[in-house]
C-alpha cells in the first residue's frame, strides 16, 4: 500500500527523467558523429570522357534528288454537242476508260432536220438566182428601149432594174451563208474525237435526246499527261537549275517500269498549306500511265565540289554536329547534302581536331574529353548518290 503510493506521487518525476535522459543521449551521439572539420581529405580526380573522333577527307557529290509525284493532265475536255437532236450511235470506244484516237466517231445525232435545212437553203439560193436572171434580162430590154428612145440621156437606175438586182444578189449571198451554216450543222450530227485520248466519263445511249451546251462525257489527250511533283526549297537548292534537268519516273512495280522525262515548268508560287513548290515533269512516253497513278522521280542535282561523310550518328539534331578542339567539345551548324547508308553527307566546315563520333550523354558545350581517332571518311564511290527530303 505504502509502495504503490510512494509510486504514483514519483511517478511524473521518473517520466521527466526517462526524456531528459534520452535527448542526452540523442545530443551526445550526434556530436560524436560530426565530422572534423580541421581535418583535410583528398579530393577524387575528375575522369574525363573518352570520345572517337573522325577525320573527313573532303570530295566532290553530285545527289539525285528523290521525289515523289501523281500523274496529272494539263486539260481536261469535256464534250458537248453544238447541235441538239436524238442519239442514232454510240461508239463502243465512248465507254470510261476506253482509247481513242484522233478522228474516231464518238457518236451521231439524227442528221434528218439538218439535211432538210441544207435542201431548203439551196432551194432558197436557185429561187434568187432566178429571180437575178429575170432582173438582168429585163434591165437589158429595157436599156435598149431608153437608148432608142433617148439616146442622149442616161438610163434612171430604177429602169435598169439596178436597185432590184442589188437586193437579189444580197439575197443570193444570205442564202448561201445560211446553206453553209446548215451544212456545219449537219457535219455536227458527227462527233469526232479532237486528239488521241482516254476517256474519263461518259453518260450516253442511243435513244437519248442531247441538247446544245450539254455534257455527255470527258476525256483526256494523253499527250498532255504530265507529273506533278511537290519539293521543298531544300531540294530545289539542291537540284540547282530545274528547268530542263533530266528525270528518271519509277512507277508502281519496280525498274522494269521506269521512264524518262524532263522537267518542263516549275510552280511560280508556293502551297499555301504545305509550304512546298510544284515541279512538272513531262515523260517522254506517256500512253502506259494512268490519269492519278504515284510515281517516284528521280533528278539528278548540281554537284558540290566540297563535301565531307560523316557517320549518321554524329548528328544530334537535324543539322547539329560535335567538334573536339583543344580537348573540348564545340557544337557545329552543317548543310546536310544526303544520306548514304550509315553516313551523312555535308557542305565542308572547320572540324577542329576531328568530329565525334558518337556524342556523349551528356553532351556540351566546353565539355573537356580524352579524343581517341577511330578512322578518317574518305568520300568513297563517286557515283551518284540520292538525296531523300
């Protein structure tokens, strides 16, 4: 009894003591764990990268630019009868995707109305002459009256039918020009094609009753298909002088389907979506292409007489390259020419002590590194290379 009160009335004394004792002990360990700052230690040395470099030899390039194209035509035609009247033929070439060549009948109209037109307009023509020969024959009879009568005097115009005659030949000359018009009228009724050709749509069966002015198909010359190729001005720049450069058109299939062209008109102005010109090629065979059909073009660029291979993985960014000179990395801005396997190809520039290889992680500007030469780049082939954009 005596014991358990002696404890509660120290028991709020012990607790106080327990915590003192522990913040002591906490205090005393930190303090034994501090470092001596008198104390010197030796500093790690800094271990520098170590990073390959290459030495290019600089060399002449000629790239061929590869480009991408669709097969467009200059003109589309659409035909449309000048005469109106009911289809008797349609030829069996005026179908979608059918050939024709220069002359070949697409179809007729009944000619009947128009040759009655010409008949009437001749008959127009026989009556007016014959009126102009009684005009004549009376003006003649009745000059030898007035001379007779008055041979002194002059004949009156009216007399000798002068006026009369004038207005038959005037009709005689309408007739005509009316008769001439039946008979292109009449040679209408026959359409033919214009120039060799593909046809694109056609809406038309015999029975059918067409009207001037309207559509009753289109076609395409196949001698004014031409490529439509889209380049950026990068290429342009590498291609130099565009207009009359040769072209190689790869079709769908391989080499077994390849064309030669040239290219004939470049675009006065950019896309305004794509930022990309318009160069047009004109193949020199164009009866196996197809209206809409894509085809790679290749053309040969101006050749650069000064130019360096790099390895592709040198190239950090787009047109980002590493010196090492003087032991430190220095960044270098170069005009990437083209692509040849694992290397790049670019305008010569000052690489310092070599280019490196392959960039380190951290990668920087003053970076200091050990530099190891790994190999010099010859500019090894020199045919032609191909430039993708």
């Amino acid at each position: 009894m005596f014991m358990s009160q002696l404890i509660r009335r120290f028991a709020g004394t012990f607790q106080l003591l327990f915590v003192v004792s522990v913040v002591g002990a906490a205090i005393l360990l930190s303090v034994s764990l501090k470092p001596d700052e008198s104390a010197s230690y030796p500093t790690p040395a800094v271990q520098r990268p170590v990073v390959s470099v290459v030495e290019p030899i600089a060399n002449s390039y000629q790239p061929t630019v590869r480009l991408n194209g669709v097969v467009e035509s200059r003109t589309t035609t659409e035909v449309i009868p000048q005469v109106s009247g009911r289809v008797i033929e349609v030829s069996s070439k005026f179908r979608p995707g059918s050939r024709v060549e220069k002359g070949d009948v697409l179809l007729r109209i009944d000619p009947a109305d128009y040759r009655l037109a010409v008949e009437r307009t001749l008959a127009e023509i026989e009556a007016a002459r014959s009126e102009l020969a009684l005009l004549e024959a009376q003006a003649t009879a009745e000059k030898q009256v007035w001379n007779q009568q008055f041979p002194e005097r002059k004949i009156p115009d009216l007399i000798a039918r002068i006026p009369q005659i004038a207005a038959t030949k005037a009709r005689i000359h309408s007739a005509e020009a009316a008769r001439e018009t039946a008979e292109l009228s009449l040679q209408r009724t026959v359409i033919r094609a214009p120039f060799n050709a593909r046809v694109l749509d056609t809406r038309l069966a015999v029975g059918q009753v067409v009207s001037t002015g309207s559509m009753v198909g289109s076609m395409f010359s196949v001698d004014n298909l031409e490529i439509a190729v889209p380049v950026s001005l990068e290429e342009l720049a590498l291609i130099g002088d565009v207009i009359g450069q040769a072209a190689s058109i790869v079709r769908e299939g391989g080499s077994d389907n390849e064309l030669t062209g040239l290219v004939v008109r470049q675009a006065a102005a950019l896309n305004e979506q794509t930022r990309l010109g318009t160069l047009y090629v004109s193949a020199d065979e164009t009866e196996s292409l197809m209206l809409g059909e894509f085809v790679s073009v290749e053309i040969v660029g101006q050749d650069a007489p000064q130019t360096y291979r790099v390895p592709a993985a040198s190239l950090t960014s787009r047109d980002q390259v590493w010196v090492v000179n003087d032991g430190r990395l220095e960044e270098r801005r170069v005009e990437v020419l083209g692509t040849e396997d694992s290397v790049a190809v670019v305008r010569a520039f000052d690489t310092a002590d070599g280019i490196v290889a392959i960039p380190p992680a951290d990668v920087r500007a003053g970076l200091e590194v050990n530099a190891t030469l790994e190999r010099s780049l010859a500019s090894a082939g020199s045919g032609n290379t191909v430039a993708d954009k």
